[in-house]
C-alpha cells in the first residue's frame, strides 16, 4: 500500500484531518508562521484523494484538479486565503507586513523567503519549495513505484476502499472485477479498463496510508 510520510502541524482554522503537510514543509509552514506572529490564513492544505474527487463532483473550481496530480494529495501545497491574511498583515504593526498588505504579489514575495512558491493562475495556491511541474515530478520520484499495484495489491486496496472481503489471489476475476466496479463509482473515474495504470493510480492514493512523521 501506498504510504505517505507526513507531519501534522497546527494551522489555525483548519480541522485536524487536513492540517498535514509533508516534512520539510511543515517546518517551513511553522517557521513562516512564527516569522508572522498573525494568522496566516488558509483555505486548505492536506487533501486526500477521495476529498479531492468529492470536491471534483461538486465542481468546486478553487479545488477541481486531477485525483494524485496535486501536491495537496501530499502534503506540498495549501491554498491562502488572500483576504483575511492580508487583513491580518495590515493590521499586524510591522513595516515589512504591512507594505506586503498593500499587493498579494508582495505578500507572495514574502512567502517566498520560507521556500513557499505562488502557483500562477491559482489564487492562492502555494507549492513548497518550487514550482508546481517539479512539485509532481517530486511525488512521481517518491512514491512512483507505491502507485504501480500489483494485481495483489489492487484486491487489497479493493477491500480497504469498499469493504469487501476479496481472496488476495493476484486473480481479477469476476468477483474483483464487482468491486471495481464499486471503486469507479467512489473514484468517479471512467478509465478502469483491466485496472489501467492510471486507474491503479488513482486507487493507490485512494487508500494510501498515513504515516506520521515527529519533526
């Protein structure tokens, strides 16, 4: 199964099962964070596949973006919410928030000095460290190979992710092919096939386990 090395981080506002953020970020995160000493606000960070894909179905355009191709799925990204932090930049007493406050490209300049890089054409989504095309060659880079589910771990991930009790038998027959017919229902996608690398993908991020890092 897929597992995700992730921190869990204090960020003001959000429920607990999103305020995650891979390592390095997180350390940035609360670096940036104590730097403030205001509410940098967001709207989100940790997004798991199926938050993703529910997002999708509701057409949510802040959110809409492919299930395992965001660097929310792992933990390298979170969307600001530009107005309210930069209320709080104004109001914060230092020269160099508050000359921030006047234009969202200063405060992403700020940003920047923490390793936090505006995606263009996204609001305000921020990846760590670089831009978003190496955001994604970084996840292919580390979890590549957790995304390539042997026919035994397809039939795993089919037990975790609609609950049925499959023999882990590498067999996709028809009783596996029922339940991923059940998965494409929940992953809403159409590119199933004889579980498709893609579909296999999307199932991997779906059921990734999340392991806790200590920073």
């Amino acid at each position: 199964m897929l597992r995700l090395e992730l921190a869990r981080v204090e960020i003001p506002g959000l429920p607990p099962e999103i305020s995650w953020l891979q390592p390095d970020a997180a350390r940035a995160y609360d670096e940036m964070q104590k730097a403030c000493g205001h509410r940098l606000i967001l709207l989100d960070a940790f997004r798991p596949v199926l938050a993703q894909i529910e997002c999708n179905r509701g057409n949510d355009q802040r959110k809409h973006a492919t299930p395992t191709k965001s660097g929310h799925n792992f933990g390298w990204s979170f969307d600001v919410d530009f107005k309210n932090t930069i209320l709080q930049f104004a109001r914060s007493g230092s020269p160099e928030l508050m000359a921030a406050s006047r234009d969202r490209n200063a405060v992403a300049r700020w940003m920047l000095q923490f390793g936090w890089y505006a995606v263009k054409n996204e609001g305000g989504h921020f990846d760590f460290l670089t831009s978003f095309p190496t955001v994604l060659a970084r996840i292919d880079t580390m979890y590549g190979e957790g995304f390539a589910l042997t026919n035994h771990d397809v039939q795993r991930a089919l037990n975790k992710l609609v609950g049925s009790n499959l023999e882990i038998d590498g067999d996709l027959g028809m009783n596996t092919h029922e339940q991923m017919l059940k998965a494409d229902r929940i992953l809403d996608v159409d590119d199933r096939g004889d579980a498709s690398q893609w579909w296999r993908r999307v199932l991997a991020g779906a059921t990734a386990e999340i392991v806790e890092v200590t920073l």
